[in-house]
C-alpha cells in the first residue's frame, strides 16, 4: 500500500516541477504560445488534484498507527499545489494584462502591480478570516465548556445542601431521642 503511495508520491513530485517550470515560462512567451501553455498547465494542475485525491486514498487505508507521518506528507503536498494554483493565478493575470494591452494598446504595468498587489492583500485577508474563525471557534468551545463546568458544580452544591439538611434532620432526631432515653432512665 505505500509503495502504491510513494508512486503517486513520486509522479506529483515529477508533475509539480513541470507545472513549475511551465508556469515560469508563461509570462515571456509569445501569445499564441501562450494560450496553448495556460491550457497545458490547466491539465497538469487538474492531473495533480487527481494524484493528490489519489494519495489521500491511500493514507486512509493506512493503518492509524503508521497514518501520521503519510498524513503530514499530505498536508505539505497540499500546501505545495496551493502555492502553485496561486502562482499560477499569477501567471495568468500577468497574461490577461498582456492580452489587454496589446489589445488596447496600453503599457499598463501598473496595473499588474496593482492586481499583484491586491492578490496578496486578499490571501492575507483571507488567512487573517480563518485565524479569527478559529479564535472564534476556541471561545464558544470554552464557553460551552464553562457551562458545564456551572452546572455540574451547581448540582454538586444541591447535593451538599441536601446532605446538610438530611445531617440536621438526623441531629435533631438523635436529640429526641437521647431525651426519650434519658427521660425512660429517670423513670
């Protein structure tokens, strides 16, 4: 089973550095060439999701004691396809702006900054978004936990009130009763 696992491992690896070096090629070739490679790397990037669908097969028939180390491969390989998916994006934009250009007849390297620019500051938004998610998520959990922790000690505290009471009730019934006793003895 890992073999099958190392395989796939092996042709991500293989796939990745092509997408790589594709995806840096993009921005200088000419635009019928271009097309053609945005469409290549289109297919590669849909073959590596299906390598890593692939993969994440194999590490749930793993047995769970050996899982661990195949589940943070996973993770940093999904890592990798997303920086490359975004690298990509990146790529692609930088042509559509050229595309744009040539159309228009415009230089427009601004704008590629700006787009750049505001790519970066939506994946920070969007990092900043699931950290305060999860931020969210740990206070209600606290929270949830707090009222448990309230309610078990306010039946704990029922408890002892009841275990008082029932000690006072049985005092006093030992007070009669010593009084019944001492008066049975004086007679």
């Amino acid at each position: 089973m890992s073999s099958d696992f190392e395989g796939y491992e092996q042709d991500f690896a293989v796939l990745t550095a092509e997408i790589t070096s594709k995806i840096s090629r993009v921005p200088r070739l000419p635009p019928d060439e271009k097309k053609q490679m945005v469409a290549n790397v289109e297919k590669q990037l849909e073959e590596a999701r299906e390598l890593l669908e692939q993969m994440d097969l194999e590490v749930r028939e793993i047995p769970p004691q050996s899982r661990g180390m195949y589940s943070n491969r996973m993770r940093s390989y999904k890592q990798e396809m997303g920086k490359l998916e975004t690298d990509f994006k990146r790529s692609r934009i930088a042509y559509s702006d050229e595309v744009r250009n040539e159309l228009l007849g415009d230089a427009g390297n601004s704008s590629e900054n700006q787009r750049a620019h505001l790519l970066d500051n939506t994946e920070r938004l969007e990092r900043s978004s699931r950290s305060l998610e999860a931020g969210y998520q740990i206070a209600v959990e606290t929270e949830q936990i707090g009222q448990e922790m309230l309610e078990n000690l306010s039946h704990d505290r029922e408890k002892i009130q009841r275990a008082r009471e029932r000690l006072r009730e049985t005092d006093a019934n030992l007070g009669k009763s010593s009084r019944i006793l001492t008066g049975m003895l004086r007679r």
